[in-house]
C-alpha cells in the first residue's frame, strides 16, 4: 500500500520497483517495508521518524544513510 495525502493506493509492484521509479534526491528507504519522501518529514526520534501523523520505522541497517543523507541538506 502507498499512503500519499491524497489517501491510501493498493499496489502488486514491489518496492525495489517502486523505489526506483522515484526521485533519489526526494524518496529514501528506512526500513525493508517504507520509503519515505523527506519533504514530508516532520520529526525524528532515535529509531522513528514522523512523516504528517505516521511513526515510521528506521531499521538499524538505513539509519547511518538516512542521517548523512539529513546532514547533507
């Protein structure tokens, strides 16, 4: 399932495909089931990040890419 704010689309693709259909520089995985757009984030907490009202969680594995990725912008 993707949850845009347009509401929530059902989909068969996989996420590998999904994930790179999508803009690098916009979209990032953080956990082996979400991508996020970091546009959207709002908050991040130790092993979480908070996209609109969603806790999303950051696996152990995405962390280290996720903060580079952060500290970059």
């Amino acid at each position: 399932m993707i949850k845009t704010t347009n509401g929530n689309h059902i989909t068969y693709s996989s996420l590998k495909k999904i994930e790179s259909k999508l803009p690098q520089e916009s979209f990032m995985r953080v956990h082996r089931s979400y991508l996020i757009n970091f546009k959207k984030i709002v908050d991040i907490e130790d092993n979480s990040v908070l996209i609109g009202k969603e806790i999303v969680p950051i696996s152990r594995r995405f962390k280290p890419q996720l903060m580079e990725r952060l500290n970059r912008l």
